[in-house]
C-alpha cells in the first residue's frame, strides 16, 4: 500500500472501476491517493465483470451500502448509462457513462468524461483542435465522448471511422445536427488531417492492426490514442518515429483525474 493511500478501514467508502477486461485500468492508485489528498476515506479497486453478467453485477452493487461510486471502462458504457437515474447533459446527449455516483436516494447519477482528458492532453501538448480537420477512429463510449468534445472545442471538420457502421452512422448524424462542425464518414486514410484520434483497443494485444495508416500521416499532425497498457501504442510509436506530436492514454488519464475525482466526490456541480 502507498504511503498516500490509508490502509481501508471498516468506515472506509467504497468505488469500483469495472470492466473487461480490467488489468490494463491506471486508475486506482491514483484515485484512491486523490481521495486521501483531499481528505476523504475512500478507495478505488478494480472489479472485473463480463457483459453477461453487468446486470447482476449493478443489482448487487446498488444494494452495497458503502459503496459511493462506479468508474466504467470497456465494454460497459453504453450498458450503464442504462442504470443510471440522471445524467449530465453530454451523458445524455452520448447515452454512455463513465463515472457513476450514488444519489442522496440510493440511485446512480452518471457522466461521460473521456472526451474532456482526450482533448485536454492535446491542450496540454499545446496542440488547439479550434479549426482543424479532425479524424476518429471509434465511435464507442469513448469515441463518442471524444467526438462531442472535439466539435465543442471547435474542429472545423470531424471524420468518423468505425467497422460498426450501424453505430458510425448514428454518431455522425448526431453530432452533424448540432450545426457546429462539418461531420462526416471518414475512412482509415489519415493524409490531410491535422488532427488523428485512435478511441479503439487496437494496440492492446500483440498483432491487432494499426487503427490508421500511419504511412499517410502528416509529421504535422497531432495523434492521440485511448490505450494505456503498453503506454506507448504502437500507434503512438509510429506516429513519433514519423515526427508527430502525441498523447497516450495516460497522458488522456492524467488530464481527467481531477474531473473524475471530482465527481465522484460531488464537487462538480454536476
């Protein structure tokens, strides 16, 4: 145990991340040294659980009375905007959660905030999407989150690529309805974007394909990957060795940990 982290006690509030898989997630250290940092006697732990049982699961975490909160990764988003009471609007907008807060009635509260630590490690890298010709490759959970947030942010053109065109399809004729960015299909052809999103798992296991082809990326083009375990994505490798600037999935971590923490915790004003 970390000497940030109080060893949990039998007050000590509970909040699951869950997933599956789950090994990869960064999160429970780090939330859990949050919390200590800012007073409160809570950890995060790691809970893996399969689509087929997330039901059960949700039946029996609402039920746990000292569990407060839920972070949720791969593949659970969709299905836990589901269980949730209220949402914000993004949430809402997407139909997808990440986090999940306990309400003063024992119900959920939900938010989707991958898309804000997405564009936040670019701003960090000091890269500014305002006007820029997006490319996406995933339209998830978290691809979805981080395509909102790029037409928010104010790319001039969002092109969306996914296998699932059903949900492709959906996505691109949601957010082109909003009127604030030209959004359209996109294709696995990087050339001519300045800024290229990977929202999928491919990278996490040996052999998977490159979400892009890296050959037609642009050195000037900004590359951002979801993936946190290996660290560096093959993707994020290419994209480097090519001369682009990057941001890994960590990088995408680090930037929302204090919104995630702060929801969790209720200071969001959500």
């Amino acid at each position: 145990m970390s000497d940030m982290i109080p060893a949990p006690k039998g007050a000590t509030r509970l909040h699951v991340i869950v997933g599956d898989p789950i090994a990869q997630v960064r999160s429970p250290a780090g939330v859990s040294a949050a919390f200590a940092a800012r007073g409160h006697d809570g950890i995060l732990v790691p809970v893996q659980v399969a689509p087929v049982d997330l039901p059960d699961f949700l039946s029996v975490a609402t039920r746990l009375k000292n569990l407060d909160g839920i972070v949720v990764t791969i593949p659970h988003k969709f299905a836990c905007y589901q269980a949730c009471a209220s949402a914000t609007a993004r949430a809402h907008f997407l139909r997808t959660v990440n986090l999940m807060r306990r309400r003063p009635d024992g119900a959920w509260h939900g938010d989707m905030v991958d898309g804000l630590g997405f564009v936040g490690a670019a701003r960090a890298k000091g890269i500014n999407p305002a006007g820029m010709r997006a490319l996406l490759v995933g339209a998830g959970g978290a691809g979805s989150a981080i395509a909102l947030e790029l037409v928010e942010a104010g790319v001039r053109e969002l092109a969306i690529h996914d296998s699932a065109t059903e949900r492709r399809d959906t996505l691109v004729g949601q957010l082109d309805r909003l009127g604030k960015a030209s959004v359209r299909i996109g294709s696995a052809d990087p050339a001519g974007f300045d800024f290229v999103a990977n929202a999928t798992p491919a990278g996490m296991k040996d052999g998977d394909p490159l979400p892009v082809d890296v050959a037609r990326l642009a050195p000037s083009a900004y590359c951002g990957c979801v993936i946190t375990k290996p660290e560096v994505s093959p993707f994020i490798a290419a994209a480097r060795r090519i001369g682009c600037v990057t941001g890994t999935g960590t990088d995408m971590y680090q930037q929302h940990q204090s919104i995630m923490v702060d929801f969790l915790l209720g200071t969001d004003e959500a």
